[in-house]
C-alpha cells in the first residue's frame, strides 16, 4: 500500500497542529473543489490550517462507494468531513464512519441553500429546525463520543430576515444538545430567488452577528467565514472569534496558506523556501509526485488534480500562460511530467497563443 493512503482506523499527524489549535485558520468545505486531491495540496502550503471534505451526503454513504468518498491522504490531518443530512440515524451512521475512518472532527451542514440541498431537507433550512439539528448532534455524540468533535456549519439567518435572537436561539438550542463548536457563515441564506453563487454574494455580509454570538457564548468556539480574503482581515476578525474561515480565495489563491503557519501559529511552514518563485516549482514538484502515485495506485489521471493547482501562480508573470498548459485537454495524452516541462517553458517562451507541439 502507498504511503500516502489512509486506511479506517487510521490517524496520523506529520507535524501537524491538533484540531482545536487548527480552527484558527481553516479552508471550507467545497462542493467539487475540496476533494482529497485539493487537499494535498493545501497541506503542502500549511502545516497548520484545518481542511474540510466537500459536502458528503449520507444517503452517498449509507448506499454508495464509502472508500470513494471517504479515502484521503495521511497528511491531510488535521480534516473534517462535512455531512449533508437531517436524520439522526443516518447522521450517527455516518459520524461512526468517520470516526473509523480517522477523521478529525464531523461537520453537519446548516448553510447551503441549493435547492437541491433544499429538496433533500438539509443545509440552511435545518435552521429552522434547530432541535432536530440538536437531535442530530446528540444522536452522532452518543455513537462517537467525544473523541470526535461534531460541530456546526451555519448562516446567520433565513431569507430577508435579520433578527439576530433567530441565530441566537438556534446556537442557543444546537449548544444545549453538546454542540461546542460552530462555524459562522456571517451572512442569510435566501431559500428562494437566488442561486447558490448569489447567495454568497448578495445577502449583506454582517460580522457582528458572529462577534455577538461568541460575546453571548464565550464557552463556544465561534469560527468565522464569508469575505474574507487577506491576512489582514483574518487578523482582525481573530480579535472577536476564534477563528477564521476562508473558501474561495484559498482555492483561487492558494500560495495565500503558505504564509499562515508563521503569520497565525507562530511557526515555519513545512514549505522549503518562503515566498519565492523557486518554492511555487518546489509545489508543483510534489504535486507531480503526487499526481503520478495516484496514477499508479488508483488509476488517477493527472489532469483531475492539476485543476486544483491553477492558482498557484497567481498573480506571477507569466501565470496564465502556465496555466493554459496544465488546463489544456488536449495534453491529457501527455504524461505529467512532460506536461510540467512545457509549463514551465511557457511561462518564459511561450505565448499565449502559440500552438500545442506535437505529443512527446
């Protein structure tokens, strides 16, 4: 078996901080962007930052492929898994799951406002339910104990309503059945005309929501998300919470992580040289590794993780067109290494609209 295979029952941490220490900076959960693959690379960017799986859903698990969805890599620790779903039974079901799979921590959905999340009766319309999301927690606790931490995802409300006793009382009453730890989508979710994009950006962001819950409970772990996009404002939000939460400017930005080991836990990353064009080719060198230990041990084909890796020079000269390369389909023919070589001749020679050489 490769190194870098979990199997159940395993948990293995490479310098990695605990799960607790590792709330302080966290990656969200993804629907098709945070897989396993995505992951890795993220934990070669920090040591420290918590990841979270994309939403897996527990009717996925009861009666689907468990190893496909539930498989990562050992040096994914400190990971969460995010379940979707509103059943006390099948959530412990799958909260067990985890646990013999090594996770460290479950996470219930109580934010997506998708229809289609909707129709399945899970994600933010659990809010207004919140002693069945109280249920769930009590029912997952009973069957992994404490050992594993069952926490919360969450909005700060539904549709147009601003009432902030709605997400006090739902903390309030989630809290009462043994939750300690929620994270804080700081903005509504409209169940009706918007789409999921929309509603990550037009429903106002309102931090002070967040930083009145963790005022009310102090004995909670209150863990911000939502528009946040620099070290600065991770900063500044640590000083009313206790943690912070960003999505898709880690995935976008991704040489973002590479500087929240010192910048939040007083700690080099396990990244060999800092904030330099050689440390970027350094990444995209495991990240080939990688891609060609999957190939062999799963039958993974490069191009399904170099998707993840097109932010990794961003911002850099000559980043688009490295990343025309890596996200052209007609080099899937081509084996990952020589497709990294053209890459990086791309950067330098290669205009953006030069043709693809013939296959090597």
């Amino acid at each position: 078996m490769a190194s870098n295979q979990i199997t159940p029952n395993t948990r293995v941490f490479i310098g990695n901080s605990d799960p607790q220490t590792a709330r302080r900076v966290s990656v969200a959960p993804m629907l098709d962007w945070t897989d396993r693959h995505c992951r890795y690379l993220h934990r070669l960017l920090s040591h420290r930052a918590m990841l979270y799986t994309e939403m897996v859903t527990t009717q996925a698990l009861l009666h689907g492929d468990v190893a496909r969805h539930l498989r990562f890599n050992a040096e994914e620790h400190p990971v969460a898994l995010q379940l979707g779903g509103s059943e006390p039974d099948a959530m412990a079901a799958c909260a067990r799951l985890a646990q013999q799979w090594g996770y460290d921590e479950v996470n219930i959905n109580c934010g997506c406002p998708s229809e289609r999340v909707q129709r399945g009766a899970f994600g933010a319309c659990l809010m207004q339910q919140a002693s069945l999301v109280g249920d769930c927690v009590k029912a997952m606790q009973d069957a992994v104990g404490l050992a594993l931490p069952v926490t919360v995802k969450h909005r700060i409300g539904i549709n147009q309503s601003e009432s902030y006793s709605f997400v006090r009382d739902f903390v309030g009453t989630v809290a009462d059945a043994g939750c300690r730890i929620f994270i804080v989508h700081a903005r509504n979710a409209w169940l009706q005309g918007l789409s999921p994009k929309e509603n990550r950006e037009v429903p106002p962001l309102r931090y002070a929501v967040a930083h009145q819950l963790k005022r009310d409970f102090p004995e909670l772990t209150i863990v911000l998300n939502g528009g946040i996009h620099t070290n600065t404002q991770i900063a500044e939000q640590l000083q009313f919470v206790d943690g912070v939460m960003l999505g898709r400017e880690a995935y976008h930005n991704p040489w973002l992580l590479s500087t929240w080991d010192a910048a939040f836990y007083g700690c080099a990353s396990q990244e060999p040289s800092q904030a330099s064009q050689l440390s970027r080719e350094w990444v995209e060198e495991q990240m080939l590794a990688y891609m060609e230990r999957e190939a062999a041990t799963h039958g993974t084909h490069w191009y399904a993780i170099a998707r993840h890796m097109l932010g990794l020079r961003h911002g850099l000269p000559g980043a688009r067109a490295w990343r025309r390369v890596w996200s052209d389909h007609r080099l899937k023919g081509w084996p990952a290494r020589a497709v990294m070589a053209h890459s990086r001749g791309a950067t330098v020679t290669v205009p953006i609209s030069a043709p693809i050489p013939a296959r090597l």
